[in-house]
C-alpha cells in the first residue's frame, strides 16, 4: 500500500496497489466544494470516505434521492432519551454534500468513517448538538501568517472566491499547512479518538479495493490520515473501552440560519446564503448579488434602481481593488450595499443579512426516509383525528363535548407546548369564559418541519414530548406567573402525568415569592385552569386550594403593596387588581366555589380612604368596591363627589377619576350624577389645570367603546340642556323616581303589551 504524503494520489497507482488521497477542506465552504468535486474527477477513486458519523452509511443511498433537497442534516438520538442528540448538518455548498453527490453520480461506493453516531451521544447535554464539532483554529494562524487580521477574509480569498478550475497542488499546499501547525500538538482524547477511527475505516476500505481511496475530511484532520500511519494495534487500544449507547439515526430538514454560527453551531459559518450564491453563480457573481440585494430592499418598499446596482457594484469592485483582493468578497459588496442602495441606513442593511446573506432555506427529505418519531407520532395522531396537513389557511370550529373535537383541541394545545406553530386559537371564547367551544386557525408550513425536530429531544411521542417540555420548563425557575400560566397549559393539552410536578413547581415558587403584583398575576391563570378542567371532567380541587392559599398571601401584603407608588407602578397594580377581582369573581361563581371572595374585599375595603394610595389605585378600589356591592351606590357617588372636590390637584384628580371610570363607560352613558359631577368639575377648570388633566382624560375615554362614548355625549348634551338623571344607579341616591319627561308613553305602551303577554301566558295552564 502506498499513502501519498500529503497530496492526492494519481490516478494510476504502482504495480495496481490502492493509493490515497486526502482532500483536506472546510466544512461548509463554496471554494472547497468546487475543488473537491473536480479533484474527484481528476482522481476517478473507487470509494470515497467522508467525515461523518460511520453508523449513519445505511442512509447515505437516500442523497441521490431526487426528493433530498439540501440544507438537510443527519439526527442521530438516543432512542431511549430522544433530548440526547446530534446533528450533522449539510449544504449544498457543503464539500461532504458535493462528495455524496459526486459518488452516487458515479456509482462509487462513500462511506462515512468518523466515530459512530453511538459514541459521539455518550455524554451529550439534553439540549440537541452539532455533531461535527468546532476543530482547533487553524485558519486564523494561516490568515496571522498571511497578514490578515481577519481570518475569513483570508480563507475568503485563498479558497472559497476561486472561480477557476483547482488543480491538486491546492490540496498538498493545505495538508503541509497544517502539518506545519500540528507540529508539536498532542491533540485532545477525542480529537484521538476521531482520528483513530478514521484510520481503521481507512485500513478497511483499503483491503477492498485496487483503487485510490479519497477521503474528504477537515483540513486539520490531513496529517493524521496520510503515510505513514501509525500502527492498527495502536488505534485499536485508543478505541479500546471507550462508551457508546444505542443510536438512531434519520434524515431531516435544515436551514441556513441553523448553519450560521449565531445559532450555535460549532463548525457554523457567517453567511450561509452568500456561500450559496457563491456556489451555484460563477459568473457575473458580484452583480448577481446586488440584483438580489435590490430585490430583498425593493420587497421592504425602498426604492432601489437599476443605476443603483451599478454603481454598487463599481464601488465594490474598486473596494477589491484598493484592498488588494482577487475578488470583492462579501465585506465590499456589503459596505456598496449599505452605502449606495441603502443610503448608510443600518436598518436596511439589516434586512440585507437578515434575508440574504443568512436567508433561511428549507431543505426537503424524500417521503420514504426513515422519519423522526415525533414526526410520525404526529401525522399519526392528525389521520386518527382527521385533521388535514396542508398548506391552505382554515378554520376549524371545535365543540369539546364532542370526542373527536376534543381529541383535536388536545393535539392542537399540545403542539402549542412544543413551540410547533400548526394552529393558532383565534377565538378568546376559551380564554375568558371556559365553555365548550374554540375555535382555531390551521396552517402547515414547511418551516414546522424543523420546529418538529426542534421539539424532538423532548420524547418520541407528541404527549411524552409536551409533558417533558412542560414540566422541564416550570422546574427551571420560571416566574410564579409562567408556572400558573403552565398549570393552564397542562389542564388545556390534557397532561395528566405533568400536573403533579408542576403543581410542586407552583408551590415551590409561591412560597418564596413576596411580590404581591406577582402572586396577583398568578391567580387568573389558575382560576382559568379550573374552568377549563370543569369543562374537560378533571379533578380541580387541588387548584382550587392553590387559589385560596394565593388569596390570603396577596391580601395580607397588599396593605403594605398600595402605599406610596410611583405612576407605573400604580398601573401596573390597577391591572392586577382588575384582574384578580375578575378571576375571583369567577372563581366564587364555579362548581368548587372558593374561600377567596371574602378576604379579598374586606383588604379592598382596608385600602379605602387611604391618603398615601395612589390616585389611579384609590378610583379603581372604589369602583370594585361599588360593582362588588361592598359600597353602596350613594357611598361611592359620594367618593367620587369627594375626590374631585377644591384642595386637591388637578392631576390628581383626573387619575382618580381615570381609576373610577377606565375599562367601561357603561358607568357614565347610565349614571346621570356621575356624569354631572364629572362635568362640573372639568367646567371648574383653569386653563392650565385643564392642559394638566387632559391626557389622563383623554387616556381614560379612550378605552371606552364608540358606542359608550356616543351615549356619554349624548348624555353630556341632555346635561347642558338641563335633563335630569335618570332612576337608579350608583348616582341616584337610592331615589328609585326618575322624571317622567323621559319616558316616551307610546314606545313604552308596545312593551308593557309585549311583558302583559309573556305574563299571561305563563299563568295559563299546559
């Protein structure tokens, strides 16, 4: 056997002995694919070795599949714990992509011939990983060497910009390049390990062909591979003993911006969507490009001409020139971007990197490749349940006393767990009120297919995915309210199983929470949950306690709470209070009923005529103290007569009356001495007491409803007029008369008809 030093072998090799060639390149890189797709023509092997997990070859035939559309990736996971994961992922620019090709073009056999799948899963984090991972740094010592302070620049120039033809000296010139850099250096047990493996695969695929072997593999890899190896005993013992589990492995979607380095990858590149462009444009490659670039600004309406792109790509090409570079790289055609068709805006040039020079891409596996579990488990459960994949937008009216509705609203709540975007609820019938009915929107698009694979380190099944979605996320220290909001989401997605350790979640973070905004905001959520379980058949009764326990924690510290509140603060405290009377309003309402009610008025009642209570609080705890019936309506007419009255600041007044009244001006259209309280007082105003109240004014009646606020104006002129109020009220002083001048005796002689009937009728006998 003969091993070429560091270049690739000839294609005849002595006396018919297998020789090998070693193409040492960069994961990902257009410059790289080219060159080892025509130093594979040139060398006309007969086999190919590829980094890449060596369990993963029973799956290398589907490449040629015409259904593989890259950017695709291989999964491999722990059948018995899917979190535990890795991916290799692959372009279209990617050199290993365009080495599959090439051999399945060619009828030559690949394999791949890194450490199995098997052993790279032992001791991965529960978070997916990439499985090729990030090598020493030798390109940024090659760049130091050269002069560059920028080592993709230099990589740039030297490899990916070739548009010529390589010849072979381009892969001898990179294995004595690193040589030189290995020089010295142990290496990691992994790196080791790799290696050491690579090598075996090697040894075996030289005893089963007379031809040159290619082996596509990281530059940094080449000294490793190429003569003289060391010993095979030697690479047995460092594989000797060393940990695998069981490993799965499939064929499965990719993006570009899941193979830019911002998304974590360790062997991720800048800008995929350039490389792209690079790859399948050789000629007119600049001015290509910045027509796209006019495109992706013309589609966020900017006005980007023709004169535009030629003046763009002038400029870059006189960047190239003043810099010294055989070609404008991506840095010159961004800066004449961002300086002629973007006229210097950074936020144009965003959308540029956003769209384009990442972009994101979604490859396409053919129908027949193995499929992700969860994936299966899914389609599986939408044919059970006859809901349709498909990329149209509809509607889909759900009624869950129904079992297959039912069964619908589950799958659907439990996708929305695992971030899946399949359907959205675009009724809030659910959400305030907890009846029988939602109704969803549903649209399958192409990106769910990575949300899927996303989502499948959680479990193999859709249920056991969510539940140990749900219950990981409310154990990692979330917010009490995320966790209620969870609770919600358990009792919504039918996770019976996550209940109990979410509910412990709950307790833990309830007993060391003091913020009494936060226990408040905690309540809904759970008050929502108990409906939801009425509506689904679940035992509740636990929450319902929660509830209670939650109540008297939040009346005890909102005395201390309430005092002395700056303005955000005081609305931030308004809306929980709203929300927290709602909800136990609901709450009191239920089949469980609930202990919570009383306390809960009586510490509204203690914040009552407080003077270091914010003004916006002070109006709002009147008002549900009137609509709870704990204050009768005179009492609260006289509150409010009280707090516009001489002595206190305008501003002031205006924020407790926006307290009183904000959310509803049903209040003001049917309630004559409020109406004319409110009236007196702003006619009372000086012109700059006026200016002062007027935002808070407007910011109130502006909540209110066109309807209401035509009936308060309607109301407002009958005042200027001199009508008097009608009966009843929180403003009628318990009179229960209102002037017969605004009864109408025609139009009410047709109702008193109608009612005498509906009596009638009902005294008769069935």
């Amino acid at each position: 056997m003969t091993v070429s030093p560091a270049s690739p072998a000839s294609p005849a090799s002595p006396a018919g002995r297998p020789s090998v060639a070693v193409l040492g390149i960069r994961h990902h890189g257009p410059g790289s694919a080219r060159s080892v797709v025509a130093e594979l023509d040139r060398l006309r092997p007969s086999a190919v070795l590829i980094e890449g997990p060596a369990d993963a070859d029973p799956l290398l035939a589907l490449a040629a599949d015409p259904g593989m559309v890259p950017p695709v990736a291989l999964l491999a996971y722990a059948p018995d714990e899917p979190r535990v994961s890795a991916f290799w992922p692959f372009a279209v620019f990617s050199p290993e992509w365009q080495a599959l090709s090439w051999a399945a073009a060619h009828g030559v056999p690949a394999r791949f011939c890194d450490l199995p799948a098997g052993t790279v899963l032992v001791g991965q984090d529960r978070a997916p990983a990439a499985g090729r991972e990030e090598e020493p740094d030798p390109i940024g010592q090659l760049a130091a060497a050269a002069g560059y302070d920028d080592p993709e620049r230099w990589w740039e120039d030297v490899i990916e910009a070739r548009a010529e033809s390589p010849d072979s000296a381009l892969f001898a010139a990179i294995g004595e390049a690193m040589a030189e850099l290995r020089a010295g250096r142990a290496g990691s047990a992994t790196e080791q390990r790799r290696e050491a493996h690579m090598r075996q695969v090697l040894r075996a695929t030289l005893k089963e062909t007379t031809g040159t072997v290619a082996v596509v593999c990281g530059a940094w890899h080449v000294p490793a591979l190429t003569a003289p190896l060391p010993p095979a005993s030697k690479d047995a013992a460092l594989l000797r003993g060393v940990p695998k589990r069981k490993a799965a492995l499939a064929w499965v979607p990719w993006t570009h911006s899941r193979l830019a380095t911002a998304s974590g990858y360790g062997a991720g590149i800048t800008s995929p969507g350039w490389y792209q462009h690079l790859f399948s444009v050789p000629d007119q490659t600049i001015a290509r490009w910045l027509t796209r670039v006019a495109g992706v600004l013309r589609g966020h309406d900017l006005p980007v001409s023709s004169a535009h792109i030629i003046e763009a790509v002038r400029l870059a090409e006189v960047l190239a020139v003043m810099r010294g570079r055989p070609l404008a790289g991506l840095a010159e055609v961004s800066e004449a971007a961002k300086s002629v068709m973007c006229d210097g805006d950074d936020l144009a040039a965003a959308f540029v990197t956003r769209d384009l020079v990442v972009g994101e891409a979604l490859g396409a596996v053919p129908d027949g490749a193995p499929p992700v579990p969860l994936d299966a488990d899914l389609r599986a459960r939408a044919r059970a349940l006859k809901l349709k994949i498909e990329p149209l937008t509809r509607t889909l009216a759900l009624d869950l006393r129904k079992e297959t509705d039912r069964g619908r609203s589950v799958l659907l709540h439990r996708l929305g767990v695992l971030s899946i975007g399949w359907g959205e609820v675009t009724a809030d019938l659910v959400r305030g009120t907890g009846t029988f009915h939602e109704t969803w929107t549903l649209r399958w698009r192409p990106e769910l297919a990575v949300e899927i694979i996303d989502a499948a380190v959680w479990g193999t099944t859709v249920e056991s995915a969510a539940t140990a979605r749900i219950v990981s996320d409310a154990s990692s220290g979330a917010p009490l309210a995320d966790i209620t909001r969870a609770v919600e989401q358990v009792l919504l997605a039918d996770l019976s199983e996550a209940l109990e350790p979410v509910l412990r979640a709950l307790d833990a973070s309830a007993a060391t929470e003091s913020d009494v905004t936060r226990l408040m905001a905690a309540v809904p959520a759970l008050v929502r949950a108990i409906r939801y379980g009425d509506v689904r058949g679940t035992d509740t009764g636990a929450l319902s306690a929660v509830v209670d326990a939650l109540t008297v924690r939040v009346c005890a510290g909102l005395p201390a709470a309430a005092g002395g509140l700056a303005d955000d603060a005081a609305w931030a405290l308004r809306a929980s209070l709203d929300g927290m009377h709602a909800a136990l309003g609901l709450h009191a309402h239920g089949e469980l009923g609930g202990q919570a009610r009383d306390p809960w008025m009586t510490a509204l009642a203690a914040l009552d005529g407080r003077r270091d209570v914010h003004g916006v609080v002070a109006g709002r705890v009147v008002r549900l103290l009137a609509d709870g019936g704990s204050l009768s309506p005179q009492e609260a007419a006289g509150r409010f007569t009280a707090a516009l009255s001489v002595g206190v600041e305008a501003a002031d007044k205006a924020q407790w009356a926006e307290g009183f009244l904000s959310g509803s001006g049903l209040l003001l259209a049917h309630d004559r001495d409020l109406l004319a309280i409110l009236d007196g007082w702003v006619a009372s105003l000086s012109a700059q007491e006026f200016l002062d109240a007027l935002p808070l004014l407007r910011r109130t009646f502006g909540e209110f409803a066109e309807p209401e606020r035509s009936s308060i104006g309607r109301a407002a002129r009958q005042l200027s007029a001199g009508g008097s109020r009608r009966p009843g009220g929180v403003g009628s002083h318990g009179e229960g008369r209102g002037d017969a001048d605004q009864i109408d005796a025609e139009r009410a002689a047709g109702a008193l008809r109608t009612v005498a009937m509906i009596l009638t009728a009902s005294e008769r006998p069935r």
